[in-house]
C-alpha cells in the first residue's frame, strides 16, 4: 500500500509527498511530531502535518537564516535561535569561526532529541562545546535577557500556537532589548504570496522598531508559495550594504556573496505586500 504525506498549504491547496517509511510519530507536550522518509525529498521533520525540513533541501533556508545576518555584523560573537529544534541554524552559525556562543531556545525537548536521533546531518552541531541548548519558550527567555546577543534568529513554526507570540510586536521590542547596541534580529516570515497580511503585519512591526528593515527571498522546494520570505531588523547595519569583496569563502550550497545582494531585489507583488517603492 502506497503511503502519502498531504500537507495543506493554504485551506483549499495540498502538496503531497510519497512516504518511504514512518521513523518516528508521537504526540508531544507541545505538538503532533513525525519523521518521515520520504522519496523525494528524503527524511523530513514534520509538526502537526506541516513539513519545518528536509535532508534535500534544508540547505536553502538554513543557510539563508543565517549567513545573511552572520555576514551583515562585522563581528558576531554571541547568537541566539528561538526555535530551530531541528539545529540546521546552529549547524551554519558554528561555520563561523568568529562566533563565541550560538545558544538555542527551543520550547519541545522532543524535537531536539527525535532530530539527533534521525537527522544528524542537519542536527549535529547541537553537541558543540560553543552552542548551548535551553529548552523553554523563547518569548521568555528573550524577555528575560537584555544586551547580551548580537544576533537573534527566530526560527519558528508558522504562526499559530506556541509560535503566535513570535510573530508579533512586543515580542520584536524585546528581541531589540536582548540585543546589543549594534544588533540584528532576523525571523522566517512566511510567504508572500499565500499570507501577504502576515508579511506585511512583521515587517511594518519590525520597521517600528528597528532603524534599519530589510524583507529578502529564497525559494525553498518544501515551502508552500514559490518564494518564502525572512525579515530583517537591524539597529545600525544595513545588510543590503555589505561590501560583498570583504566576505569570506564558506562552504555552502546556496548562499553566495552574490546572492547576498541580490536577494533583496524584491518582485513587485512582493513590494506591494509590504509597502515599499
Ligand atoms: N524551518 C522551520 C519552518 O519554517 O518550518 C522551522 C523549524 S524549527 C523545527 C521550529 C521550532 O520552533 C519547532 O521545533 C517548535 O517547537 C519551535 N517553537 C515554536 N514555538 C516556540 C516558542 N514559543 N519558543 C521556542 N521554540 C518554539
């Protein structure tokens, strides 16, 4: 019997993805999680019937989560992830030899430990001596730091559940309070083109906050929308002005210097959603 994996991507659209075989499938304190072998994409994370990543293509997102702010600071030392259970984002940031600490807030022990266990490509980092692994809710932890972090990455489910709260307002005035004098706070932002009043609600919440605001795209296959967006917010460094000669080679799939750049320059439907000329 054929087995297949439906995830809506909106009320009334589905992807669908043949399933190899089922690793793992248990309710946790916090969500529905499965890993699953797929055909064509390979193992993937799955929470409450949404894919977060796959072995095929992770590469995308994480890479675009972080390079991006971790080549926009000079000179990052200390990072934090909200969310990112799966430690794809922790495994990029530790590429950079500059980086001191990368700490991890994620709020489902489960989800660390069922991606150790079945995904260690993307999981591996977690057990380096510079990332430090907290399990609890990230509006909390964020709340109760102040000036510490020069990089904050919100790495969340989409918005809803125990990932509501990452999406909004007060939360981005705290991230920008946990920040240090000169930081960059970055979120995955989901997609333009099936939750345009999502895009648009952080970035003008973003831009309220912080001096600089930047909206960029990767198109990540498992991602529903064609393009998937990340927003930026920055106290003093504008990532769309990094002198691309200065940025080191690093061994990625995706990210390119020249993609730094060139990410930014947004479609016009996409411009629309957010305001800008
Ligand atoms: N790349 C993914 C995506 O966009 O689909 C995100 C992957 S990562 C697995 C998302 C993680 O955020 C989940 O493991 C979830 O448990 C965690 N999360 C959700 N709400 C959270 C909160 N309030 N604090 C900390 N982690 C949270």
């Amino acid at each position: 019997m054929e087995m297949w994996l439906k995830e809506m991507q909106i009320k009334d659209a589905a992807m669908t993805y043949k399933v190899k075989e089922t690793l793992v499938r248990k309710k946790t304190k916090y969500q529905d999680l499965a890993i699953l072998d797929t055909e064509a994409f390979g193992r993937m994370l799955v929470l409450d019937g949404i894919i977060q990543t796959s072995i095929n293509d992770e590469f995308v997102y994480h890479e675009m989560i972080t390079h991006i702010p971790l080549f926009t600071h000079p000179n990052p030392k200390k990072i934090l992830v909200v969310g990112g259970g799966d430690g794809g984002a922790i495994r990029e940031i530790l590429k950079h030899p500059g980086v001191e600490k990368a700490v991890l807030c994620e709020i489902d022990e489960d989800v660390v430990n069922e991606c150790k266990k079945y995904l260690p490509e993307i999981s591996h980092a977690l057990d380096d001596s510079r990332c430090e692994v907290f399990i609890g809710d990230g509006i909390k932890y964020v709340m109760e730091h102040k000036n510490e972090f020069d990089i904050i990455i919100v790495d969340s489910t989409d918005p809803f559940n125990n990932a509501e709260g990452l999406f909004g307002g007060n939360f981005y005035k705290d991230i920008s309070n946990a920040l240090t004098i000169d930081g960059i706070f970055i979120a995955q932002t989901e997609t333009p083109f099936f939750l345009p009043e999502t895009v648009k609600q952080v970035y003008q919440d973003a831009k309220s906050i912080f001096k600089v605001t930047k909206l960029f795209m990767a198109a990540i296959p498992t991602y529903p929308g064609g393009y998937w967006s990340f927003t930026i917010g920055s106290k003093k460094y504008d990532p769309t002005q990094v002198d691309i000669a200065k940025i080191p080679d690093m061994n990625t799939r995706y990210y390119t210097p020249e993609l730094h750049k060139a990410c930014f320059v947004l479609p016009k439907y996409v411009k629309d959603v957010i305001g800008e000329k």
